[in-house]
C-alpha cells in the first residue's frame, strides 16, 4: 500500500492508548482497522495482519490465530518481509495464550535463524513464554538471559556462561 495509508495505520497504533478500555472502546479500535483495511485491494495480506493485530490487542487470541494465518498464506513476507516476522512473533504469543504454546515454539525457533533486526530480542523473548508454558523453565531463562548478558556493563562473559550452563549443565567445571 502506499505510505499515507501506512502513516495513517502506524498513527491509529500510536493513539491504542486514547481508545481505553471496555468493549465499546475495542470495538471502535477493531471497527477503525476495519475502515483502513477497506481501502486496500482485494486480497492484499496487509488486511488480515492489521486485524489479527486489532483482534490480539484487544484481547481475542483466538480470533487473531486465523487472521495472522491467513496474512502470512497471502504472501506477507513478499510484501513487508519486516510486518511477515512481525507477524510469526504475534501468532506465537496468540498460540500461547490458547494453549498451542509447541506450535509456537516451532514458529518462532526458525525466527531465530533468521536474518538479524530490531526483532531479535522480541523472538527471543516470545519463545521464552513459549517455552515456559511448556513447562521448559531452564530453557526459557537461559534464552532470557543470554540475550541479556551482551547487554550488560560488565560480567558479560560470565552471564553468557551461565546462561548457558542451564540448559548443558555437563558443560560446567566439574560437572
């Protein structure tokens, strides 16, 4: 789609917070995506991301799942290959809320090869809740704090090891 619509849709993201809570307030959310999501061609996979992120923002995993699904299955990732991972960190965090955490472990563990960006650190820590859900707590902190560890001022080398060391304790000194 074209930048004004794109403009408009990151600035009706940008006022969430105005809509405030309550049934009426996310359906007005829900019904303003709609209008946006008019205006696109027919078939355009921008729609149903917009909408599953409407539906999830308001509460409705469930209704988001199909939605975020159905983005993908129109070709996302060839039009905004950035909103397509965007969309795989979303539909994982909505298969948790549903109890379908393992598929979403699966989705967002080959985001983890994926070509590096701002979305790195919110894979990771999706597929933390994800692990953690599945009751693979270890895994989930080691992941956690992995990520974290470069972003420490010091003891960088000792928190990446230790981090480490939750998931292969046969790695530790004396072990």
């Amino acid at each position: 789609m074209n930048q004004d619509w794109e403009d408009r849709v990151a600035t009706l993201w940008s006022r969430f917070d105005d809509y405030g809570e309550g049934e009426g307030a996310e359906a007005r959310l829900r019904a303003d995506v709609d209008a946006l999501v008019a205006e696109l061609p027919e078939g355009s996979p921008l729609g149903p991301f917009e909408q599953a992120c409407a539906w999830d923002s308001t509460g409705h995993s469930d209704r988001a799942v199909p939605l975020y699904r159905e983005a993908l299955a129109r070709g996302l990732g060839e039009v905004s290959p950035y909103k397509a991972r965007r969309t795989k960190i979303q539909l994982a965090s909505s298969l948790r809320n549903i109890g379908q955490a393992e598929e979403g472990v699966k989705l967002l563990e080959t985001e983890l090869d994926a070509p590096s960006d701002e979305l790195d650190d919110p894979v990771r820590f999706f597929l933390a809740l994800c692990l953690s859900s599945l009751g693979r707590d270890r895994e989930a902190l080691s992941l956690a704090l992995g990520t974290l560890a470069p972003r420490l001022a010091r003891y960088q080398r000792s928190a990446a090891y230790y981090a480490q060391v939750l998931v292969k304790p046969e790695e530790q000194p004396g072990a």
